[in-house]
C-alpha cells in the first residue's frame, strides 16, 4: 500500500434505514465515527441511506472506499465480517436485506462502467437480527458491532497511512435540523410505546378502518397468481 495518504481520495459510507431496526447499522457506524474522530481533510465521511444512485459522483471521486452495511452473511445476528476488493459487490447483492444493496451493487457496476471504480474497496458489514421493527434502533448484538467496526476501518485506513484523530469530545448531534433520529440515545429514549405506535409499518394505514385489502387474484395464460401475502400479518379479521 502506498504510504503517501495525499494520494488518495478517501469515502466512508454508511448505507441503510434507520427506521427499520438493523437496517440503519451503516447509518449508525458513520455517524458515530464522525462524532467520535476527525480525519484529514481528503477523508470524506458520507450518510448515504438509501440514495443508491444518487451515490454515484461519490463513488466515482474515491480512490479508497469504506462502506458500512447491514448485511445478510448467512450468519449467525450481530457477527462482524470484512471484505474487500472485488468481492464486494457480490455480498450485498447475493442475499440483500433491503433494497437498498441492489441499488448500491448498481452504482459500484456504474462506476466501473464510466471508468472511476476505487482503487481500494472495503466492506465493513454486520449480520442483522431484527428488521421488521418499524421505528426501532439497532438490537443488542448489532450495536455491541459498532465500535469493532469503526476499529476494523481505522485499521484498514492506516495501512495507508491515514490516520483519524479522537476528538477531545465528541460531536453532538443535531437534533434541532434533523430531530430526535439523529441521536440513537434520543431516538431510543423517546421512542413511543407498541400500544401508541405500529410496530410493521404506518399506525396511521395499517389501524385506519378505511385500510382494507383483498387479494388480487392474476390469471395470464392459465397461470392463476395470488398477490399481497405479503400483507396478511396485517390484514383484520372479519367477524361475520
């Protein structure tokens, strides 16, 4: 690796939803690297949620890329695995959580295509455990990942001799412009009960009397398809 960290261009990303539990792992990791450490000034560190394409530009201007995910490895909720280099792209789209992974495994394919893929690519990823929590913050396991992977980049970064600095305190949230989402402490304190808010999705759809859904049976070519099982944990009972 080359030890003259002004060569590179450097882009740490944190990918996800953080309203769906260990879906915002990316999100989470980034941000408390950003509170936690400055780096130098080539080092940029990026909030990408679910930007997927959009993320692009981003991608294209990064000779070393650092990307925090939630990641379906196969393996057991909260385990920590790194990869690097070309294998990236195949991890988060060989089983995504979300679909987020699909749009980013399309912006990595684009940057190549348009000839600015990073020269060095690093996956920081972290086997989910819950996903189906509609306003939650990230389970036990998973968060007990966030300081080993913020490690694991620090790590992979000074191999190229660029360093992060711990900062003398912390940067605090700002929660006056983004609200209480962008602090997980706040964010869990002032989380509301499951008897004031739905749990699997919108409260204000799900529990609405007006919400009512059918199956949408498809018939093509004698093919018969029932659509929307995806839906029947929400669906009412009907009492005739």
């Amino acid at each position: 690796m080359s030890s003259n960290r002004a060569d590179h261009n450097v882009l740490i990303l944190g990918i996800g939803n953080l309203l769906w539990a260990d879906e915002g792992f990316g999100v989470r990791a980034v941000e408390t690297l950003n509170s936690l450490y400055h780096f130098p000034s080539q080092v940029q560190l990026l909030d990408g949620g679910t930007q997927g394409i959009y993320l692009v530009q981003y991608i294209r201007d990064a000779d070393i890329l650092v990307v925090f995910d939630a990641v379906d490895y196969g393996l057991p909720g909260g385990t920590l695995k790194l990869v690097e280099g070309d294998q990236v792209p195949k991890f988060l789209g060989a089983k995504k959580v979300s679909l987020h992974q699909t749009g980013f495994q399309e912006v990595l394919a684009m940057a190549e295509m348009l000839g600015d893929y990073p020269k060095h690519l690093l996956l920081v990823g972290v086997q989910p455990e819950q996903l189906e929590d509609y306003g939650g913050s990230l389970s036990d396991n998973v968060k007990a990942q966030l300081t080993p992977a913020l490690q694991a980049a620090l790590d992979y970064l000074a191999g190229f001799d660029i360093h992060g600095q711990l900062r003398a305190e912390p940067l605090l949230a700002d929660t006056d412009a983004a609200g209480a989402i962008a602090s997980m402490h706040l964010y869990e304190q002032e989380r509301p009960s499951a008897e004031a808010a739905c749990r699997a999705g919108d409260g204000r759809v799900l529990n609405s009397p007006d919400f009512q859904v059918g199956y949408r049976a498809v018939d093509i070519d004698g093919i018969s398809v029932a659509l929307d099982q995806h839906l029947d944990s929400y669906r009412k009972t009907e009492q005739s």
